[in-house]
C-alpha cells in the first residue's frame, strides 16, 4: 500500500467518525480526527454534541504521550483562534509535539481562514491539505454555508438523517426571515421534503439541491 494510499484510509476514518456525528453538531461543523503513531491509530474524536469539545480538543489528550512525532488527519481546518478565548485546536497540535497534519478541508470561518494552518506551519508542523476535500465537504457545508448567508443550507431529505432539523414553514411565509432567524439560533443544515415548501423554496434560490 502506498503512503497515499495510507493517509487516504486515515483521513477516510476520519470523515466516518464525523459523519456519524452530523446533524448533533450545530452550531459548529462536525469534524473528525484520527492520530496515527507508527502506522497505529492511538487516538480519535469527533466534535462532541452541541459542538465543543472540538475533535482535536479531544483526541490529543487521549492520545497522550503518542501524540509527540504524530500523524494527525482531520476533516477541516484547525481552529487558530476560539470565540470563547480558550486554547485553540493549532494550539493543542503544537503543544502535543505533533509532526505533520493531514487536512481534508480549509475553513473560512474567522477563527481558522489559514490561521490554523499558518499557525502549525509556523511551529514546524508538516502540513498537507485538500486530502478527500470533496468527500469531507458534506461534513461542513451547511456551517459554510451559514457563514456566507446568515441562513442554514436546506436540502430536500426522506427522513432528515444527519440534519439539524426539519424546515417546515409555511410555503406562503417569509421563507428568507424564518431562514435567518433559524441561522441566528444556530441552525446549519435543514431538511424538508419534497412538495409545496420544497417549490416555493426552489424558485426563491433557497433549496440546494
């Protein structure tokens, strides 16, 4: 097996972890990490429901002293700052010793958009991205997509597996207000079935398909 082969397998554990939490999340994004020592996982997370602690916040400490000399993949950008003013996740990776990471997908949220990325760099970690960003991307589109809009993403859905919550407004309101209100209490990614709102929701430009 190549070594691309072996960060691809890595990376891929940990969109898995994160998917398994999608829709638990918001409002921040689930994301996945995996520690690898020795071609051994010695530690994984995934964002913690309600969205803290973060992945890395908590897989470095598991992995305790492995984590010096590590691989580390996750799904999105390391934080290089927090809101809440505690230890960032870059932080958390260079204090751990951690050598090279891994990362799927760059975040533009004010608190990552390279700060995490130059952040690791900086300190002397190895850092690749743009491994499985297509894959990965699902974990993180609705928080993306709140981020430039102010409205959480709406998909059309059977059941709403992994969705924050169904969208079910009438198809007569003011879809773009109730849309907002819900991305101010949080909401990232929404669902709703095909039918009368799904349209309305359609020919405004408000439904990704």
């Amino acid at each position: 097996m190549s070594a691309n082969d072996v960060d691809r397998d890595f990376m891929a554990q940990a969109i898995a972890l994160a998917t398994g939490r999608m829709g638990e999340t918001w409002p921040n994004p689930a994301v996945g990490c995996v520690i690898v020592k020795d071609g051994r996982v010695v530690a994984q997370a995934a964002t913690a429901p309600g969205g803290r602690p973060h992945a890395e916040e908590q897989a470095v400490p598991a992995a305790g002293a492995d984590a010096a000399g590590s691989t580390v993949y996750v799904t999105l950008e390391p934080c290089g700052a927090r809101s809440s003013g505690r230890k960032s996740c870059a932080h958390f990776l260079t204090e751990a010793g951690v050598a090279r990471v891994v990362v799927a997908c760059l975040d533009p949220s004010p608190f990552a958009a390279g700060r995490g990325t130059e952040r690791l760099r900086a300190q002397g970690l190895t850092v690749e991205t743009g491994l499985m960003s297509e894959e990965a991307a699902v974990l993180c589109e609705g928080f993306l997509h709140r981020l430039e809009t102010g409205r959480p993403m709406v998909r059309v859905s059977r059941d709403g597996t992994g969705f924050d919550g169904r969208f079910a407004a009438s198809a007569k309101a003011d879809l773009i207000t109730e849309l907002k209100r819900l991305g101010e209490a949080g909401y990232t990614r929404l669902w709703t079935t095909e039918g009368e709102l799904a349209d309305a929701l359609r020919d405004q430009g408000l439904l990704t398909d």
